[in-house]
C-alpha cells in the first residue's frame, strides 16, 4: 500500500539505545529490562511494572496472577481484539459478554450490570456473583479501552466493589490516556499494555504488566521466568511458569520510544483533529468521540458509516481505497462471531447488538506519527470522493443489482 495503514517511527535515538544494549553482552534478564520497567511504571503511575514478550502474555499473567481459573466467568465486550477473550479461556476460564456503548465502544457499564442481574444471582455469603445456571463464580470484569478511549472507569469501578470482583484493564490500545486525571492502567488490580509496531509505542513485540500490588507484581516476575522462586534463583522452580520474558534490546528499543511518546502522542491527536476536521461534514460518517473527563491516547483512526447501509458501504469504501493505494482496516471483527469462538460455542445468552453493528461499520484509516499533511489530505479527498460517488443514483442501483446477484 502507498499509504500504510500504521507505521512505527524509529529514529537515531532506538538504533543507539539498541546498539548499547548489544554491546553490552547482556541480551536478557539485563539492565534494560529493570530501567524500562522502572521508567514505565513511573510513567503510568504504578508502583510496578514486569515487562512481558507480548500484551498477550501482559493478559495471561494477569489472568492468572490473579488466581482466576476454569470455575470462573469474566465480565467484558467482544468488541475486541481475540486476546482479550484468549487470555481467559488459556486457564479455563469463560467469558460473560456485555454489549458495548453504541457511541463509545466501550463496555457500557449499564449493560454490564444488566447482565450480571439477569443472569447471576448474588451469594451473599460469599459476596459473590453465580451464574444461575452453570453455577459459576463471576470472579472479575476486563473493561477493554477501545482506540484509546478510557472507558467509564467511576461506574465500572462500583460493580467490580459491589460484586466483589476483580478489576483488569486491557489497556493495550491506550497508554497514556487518562481518566479524571489518572493514566488508564492505575484504575484495576492489575493492567496490561501492548508494543506491537501498530502501537503508540513499540518494541517490535513486547508487553507490560502494571500493578500496586507486590504479591501481583512478584507471581507475574515468576510466571514469566518460567515458575522460578520469587529472588529468581536459577533452576529452583516453585510453579508452573512461561517464558514470556522481553529481552534487553527489546527493552531498550521500549525506553527509547517511552522518551518519545509524549511527543508521539501529540502528533497523533493533531492528524486526529485534521482528520476531524476535513471530514466531518460527510453526513455517512460518524466521527469518534470522547467522553468528559478523559483524555483519549489515539491508537488508529476509526470511523464509522452510518445508516442502514453501513455495512455495505463501509466495505465498498474500503475496497476503493485500496484500489487508489490506500490502506484501510475493519476494527473490529466482534470475538464471539470469529470461526473459533463460534465453533467453541463462546456466544452470549443474549444479543449484543451493538456489537454486532459496530464490528460491521467501523474503519481504521491510515494514522502513524510520520504521516504527512499531504497523505492526509489524499486519504481525505479519496473518502470523498468515494463516497459522493456511492451517493449517485447509477452506483445504488450497481449496489441493488449486486446484492440482488448475491441474495
Ligand atoms: C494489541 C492488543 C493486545 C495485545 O496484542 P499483542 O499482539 O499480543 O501484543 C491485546 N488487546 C488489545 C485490545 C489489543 O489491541
């Protein structure tokens, strides 16, 4: 594609911070891994940080850390990526599904609660949450911060306390985002972050836990080294563990980035606001928006086509797009209706509409720091056009015949 859809920006300062590293003969379990946890969590505002290979592994190591298990049910969205859904099932346990916020895509915390009233009954002996039928424990809830955008963190917050359920954020999609004045990632009992290339910052692959919490933070240090004992003696292994360690020139190419963020993070709210701005008058586009309070960290540019048509439409454009050389995604396919999670039966007693009706009407538009005014603007005036030709009488009836041809 002419215009990538995402691009990581690597500059002198990754190559050299790389290199030292290189240099220094120690390619794992090294320096680097202990100063960009270190800095990462001052960062993020946490007392810890244990860097992972992936944030994947970030979510397992949560999902397990915190004993969650194959009796247990996890409350979250299936407007996701698959990872989010995986890291429960890696130990058994199974996903509760809320539908997300039709403007957000955010878990709505009012449908979370639906659900959890509808189909759990409370046990107040145990202060818990059990499924009326399958009599399993809801033991915790994963919001996911969709693109970058917190969720409503206060609502959330008041089930997990009331259900007594624990709290994880997937915030892999939104580092330095805040909610009331709090970076994403200090709001649960533990969090995971991401650093694939497609990221707002990256380590080529490579993920990171954050917690308060040392009892966490320590189970996490050993899960990821292979089970060994807390102080990492070598060959004394206490639990069954991975290895989803990160090394030393994946963590210096991560402080690196961790220097440039802010800097990364200001440029893409400002192609986010261009993109706004010329394109905010298609009336078949719904813009993303924000919610009060927060301050979003843009991980792609989604839009969405609007009405009735919006399926069809939001793939005609993205198949004209690619035609002028101009690289487009659908984000998200929701999880539950992906061949895997349908062939293992993870659907959901009960509809999610409005997942369903995202995942068909959402676009990722091109959107990496490097971008330029000028790519902008082409991917703008391309929408454009599109779609001012999708509007003339000829291409509707092309689309009828098209549809009738496949019905
Ligand atoms: C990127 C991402 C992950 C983790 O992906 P990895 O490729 O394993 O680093 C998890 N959840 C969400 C929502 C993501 O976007």
């Amino acid at each position: 594609m002419r215009i990538p859809l995402s691009k990581p920006d690597i500059g002198e300062r990754e190559i050299r911070y790389v290199t030292q590293a290189l240099r220094s003969g120690q390619l794992s379990l090294g320096p680097a891994v202990e100063e960009f946890e270190r800095r990462f969590a001052a960062y993020v505002g946490t007392r810890f940080a244990v860097a992972t290979n992936s944030g994947t592994s970030a979510l397992h190591l949560c999902v397990k850390a915190l004993g969650i298990g194959s009796e247990d049910d996890v409350l979250t969205t299936a407007f996701s990526f698959p990872a989010s859904v995986n890291c429960l099932l890696y130990e058994g346990a199974r996903p509760a599904f809320a539908d997300v916020d039709p403007v957000t895509l955010n878990l709505d915390p009012v449908e979370a609660r639906r659900v959890l009233m509808r189909e759990y009954s409370r046990d107040s002996l145990q202060r818990c949450a059990v499924h009326r039928r399958s009599g399993r424990t809801l033991k915790a809830i994963l919001p996911v911060h969709v693109f970058g955008l917190p969720c409503e963190m206060g609502p959330i917050l008041e089930i997990a306390e009331e259900f007594n359920l624990l709290v994880i954020e997937d915030a892999c999609e939104a580092i330095g985002a805040e909610w009331r004045g709090r970076r994403l990632g200090t709001f649960g009992d533990a969090a995971a972050f991401a650093f694939y290339p497609n990221k707002q910052m990256t380590t080529a692959e490579g993920g990171m836990v954050v917690t308060d919490n040392p009892e966490i933070a320590s189970r996490c240090r050993s899960l990821r080294n292979q089970g060994r004992g807390e102080d990492g003696e070598w060959l004394l292994h206490v639990r069954l563990g991975y290895n989803y360690r990160l090394s030393d020139l994946h963590c210096a190419l991560g402080l690196a980035q961790l220097e440039r963020l802010n800097d990364f993070l200001l440029v893409r709210e400002r192609l986010a606001a261009l993109y706004a701005d010329r394109l905010g008058t298609i009336p078949e586009i719904a813009l993303p928006c924000g919610i009060e309070n927060a301050r979003r960290s843009w991980f792609v540019y989604p839009i969405r086509l609007r009405g009735p048509e919006a399926g069809l439409l939001r793939d005609h454009l993205m198949a004209e797009l690619k035609k002028r050389g101009i690289a487009s995604r659908p984000y998200f396919a929701a999880i539950h209706r992906q061949p895997y999670f349908r062939q293992i039966q993870l659907l959901s007693d009960h509809p999610l509409p409005y997942t369903d009706a995202a995942s068909q009407s959402c676009l990722a538009l091109p959107f990496f720091p490097s971008m330029t005014e000028e790519q902008l603007n082409e991917v703008c005036a391309a929408v454009h056009e599109i779609l001012d030709a999708a509007r003339s009488p000829a291409t509707v009836r092309g689309k009828e015949a098209a549809r009738a041809a496949g019905a």
